[in-house]
C-alpha cells in the first residue's frame, strides 16, 4: 500500500506541475516533420525527413 501511495503521489506531482506549465503560458505541443498530420510539415525549416517525403512525392 504503500509503494501504491507513493507512486500516486508522485504522478499526481508530474500532472499538477504540467498543468502550472500550461497555465503559465507554456508553448502547445506540436509535432515534427513527416508526422501522421496527412503529410502537413508545422516546422519553419524543413527536415531531412520532410525533403525525403517531398521528394518522392515528386518523383512519383
């Protein structure tokens, strides 16, 4: 039990503290490169992934 306690409060920590995160203004999560997003790139350079992708795409 408690081992149970414990490991409830340490998680509850990491959840409380990435909540402070977000509420302070903390960037939204995004994703990279060559992603599952329908093949959409958010990043501001492109990635050696995403030059991979785009070129295949116009090959084919």
């Amino acid at each position: 039990m408690t081992l149970f306690l414990i490991t409830f409060a340490v998680i509850a920590a990491v959840i409380f503290f990435m909540a402070i995160g977000v509420m302070f203004g903390r960037g939204a999560i995004k994703g990279t490169c060559g992603g599952v997003n329908n093949g959409e790139c958010i990043c501001v350079q492109k990635c050696e992934k995403r030059r991979k992708l785009e070129a295949m795409a116009e090959n084919s």
